[in-house]
C-alpha cells in the first residue's frame, strides 16, 4: 500500500473527514495539481495539526515543534538553502556524523 492510499485509509478510520468529502478532495486534486494535502487544507475539511498527526502516524516519524529549535549557521552550511526549500527540509541538529532533519 502507498503512502497515498496508508493517508485516505487513516484519514477514513478517523473520521475526521467523511467520505464523500475525501471524493471531492481527490477530485478537486486531479483538476488542480498539488498534493492531496494542500486541497484538504484549501477546503477547510482538515486542520494543520490533525494532518501532521495523521502524518506522523503513517510514517512512525514523531511530529515536533520547530519552534523549539534554533538552527545553527553551521547546519545551514551543510544543506544549501534553494535544496532545503525545494525539498521541504530544515537541519536541526548534528550528532557527530549524523544530521537530523525536520520535513514538510
């Protein structure tokens, strides 16, 4: 099963969206582009936090708060900043030769 249907699968067994409402997201999708994601955002049938969550339970990554992070000039070295942006990822932290990555 991928990612795609693991997200329509939780989102189902939640209840946080109903199923007609998913059908309209996964239509609206196919006419607009984007991920499914940002059309669940753009129509209001989703929180932020609640789709992190459901993220996070998918994937078995822990959410965190980035707020709670100050990110070094030294980690900003290590990914370029046009990579960061295009990909979605923020350095957070580095442990001798592994560095941890916050993404969207």
């Amino acid at each position: 099963m991928g990612l795609k249907e693991k997200i329509l699968k939780t989102l189902k067994e939640s209840k946080l969206v109903s199923e007609e409402e998913i059908n309209k997201a996964l239509e609206l999708q196919k006419e607009t582009g984007g991920s499914l994601s940002e059309v669940l955002l753009k129509l209001g049938l989703i929180d932020e936090k609640s789709l992190l969550l459901i993220f996070s339970k998918d994937l078995g990554i822990p959410p965190i708060e980035l707020s709670r992070f100050k990110v070094s000039e030294e980690l900003t070295k290590i990914i370029p900043f046009h990579y960061a942006r295009k990909h979605k990822v923020i350095p957070v932290g580095k442990i001798s030769n592994t560095l941890t990555v916050a993404m969207s």
